[in-house]
C-alpha cells in the first residue's frame, strides 16, 4: 500500500536519481521530480533521460534553467571548463569535475518549491561512492543542510537521502529488484551521444553493473568497456 504522501525528487537523469525515482514511485502516491539545467557538458543528454524517466513513471517534472546564475563557476564538468578526466573517482584529477555548491544551491531552490507545493519532503540520490570527491555529497553535509532546510522553512521540509551510506553497487541492486529502466538513463560526463566508457562516472557504472553481473543497458561509443 502506498503511503499519502507528497515527495519532490531531484531528477538529473542518472542512474542514481533514476533508482530514487523509482523507489519513490513504488511507495508513495504523489511524486514529483525537478531537474536543472546548469551548463554541464552532459546537461542536454541526461536532462533527455530525466524527461524519458518522468514520462515512464508518469510523473509531472519541471526543468530549471541556471545557467546563467552557474556560469561564472570554474569546473572542468562545465562547458566552460577543460576536458574531463577519465579514470576512477579517487584520482585527484576527477576533483576537477567539482561544481562548487551545486547541492547546496538546488536543495536551496527545492526547499522553496516544497514548501511552495505543500510538499514535505525532498529526495536527493547522493551516494557513498561520491564522498571522496564531492564535498556536498558527504553525510556530514547532508546533516548540516537538513537541519538548515528544516529550520529555514519553520519545520515545513525534510531532506530524505537513502544512498548516502550506499554505493553504486548497492544502488543498483535495488534499483534492478523494482526493473528501473536503466536504458533511459545517462551517466556519462562527456558531452556526446553515446556514453564514452572512459570517465570517472561510467567507469563507476560499469563497475557497479559488474558486480551485479548485470549487462549494461546503455549503448557506448567503445565496445571495449
């Protein structure tokens, strides 16, 4: 049974958001997803995944454009920043694709939609394994700003974050056990159609299919990933 309930979801397209979304969408009845646009090098791929995600579970997703308000930022995962790094999360060069604040700034603008909504709670799919590049990804940010997003709206929104203990790994296995469609999702950092195989992100992926002994769904520019 599902419980009655409103949630806002942060939707970015990823497998990770992805899973969120359907985890939601199993246990509560009103769900409804943001994404934003934020001048990324993958922002137009995987904002197409989030519209396909939204449109499979049939639920009403708005998109924020903050390109402007993002653009004087200094981040290799920006279009106005250098080449993405490629290899796994822990080498020092993937804390090139840091975008200062980003969760800090879209929790800040969820938290207004929420309570905007009459909604109580917003989910955000950060994970363990991005802890050791991504600042705002830690458990100890994810306090701090629940407890500022719960005292800056008088109480009115609470910040969910089930995968912050988990990695991708763990992610995907719940994800599989309740058929998110994991074809309709992007992952890859790189600005181009087909994932590259190759970056921080879809190795990570590759890696957490892997061990699930699960093929990867998603189609890459190199068959020897």
């Amino acid at each position: 049974m599902k419980l009655n309930q409103k949630v806002l979801v942060s939707l970015s397209g990823g497998m990770d958001s992805a899973t969120l979304l359907g985890i939601a969408c199993q246990n509560y009845e009103d769900v409804e997803a943001v994404g934003f646009t934020y001048g990324s090098k993958h922002n137009e791929w995987e904002n197409e995944c989030a519209i396909q995600l939204a449109n499979y579970y049939q639920v009403p997703f708005d998109l924020i454009d903050l390109s402007e308000v993002m653009k004087g930022f200094k981040s290799n995962l920006l279009k106005s920043g250098g080449e993405i790094p490629e290899g796994h999360y822990e080498h020092e060069s993937m804390a090139l694709t840091v975008v200062p604040a980003r969760n800090m700034i879209f929790l800040s603008i969820l938290s207004g939609l929420a309570v905007s909504r009459d909604i109580r709670q917003i989910w955000i799919g950060v994970h363990k394994g991005d802890h050791p590049v991504y600042a705002d990804c830690r458990p100890e940010f994810i306090n701090h700003m629940r407890r500022a997003m719960h005292e800056g709206t008088d109480g009115k929104v609470d910040l969910y974050a089930p995968f912050v203990c988990i990695d991708k790994k763990g992610i995907l296995q719940q994800g599989l056990k309740i058929g998110v469609p994991y074809k309709i999702t992007r992952t890859c950092y790189k600005d181009q159609p087909l994932a590259c195989g190759k970056c921080g992100s879809c190795t990570e992926r590759l890696e957490a299919f892997a061990f699930n002994k699960t093929p990867d769904p998603v189609e890459y520019e190199t068959e020897d990933v």
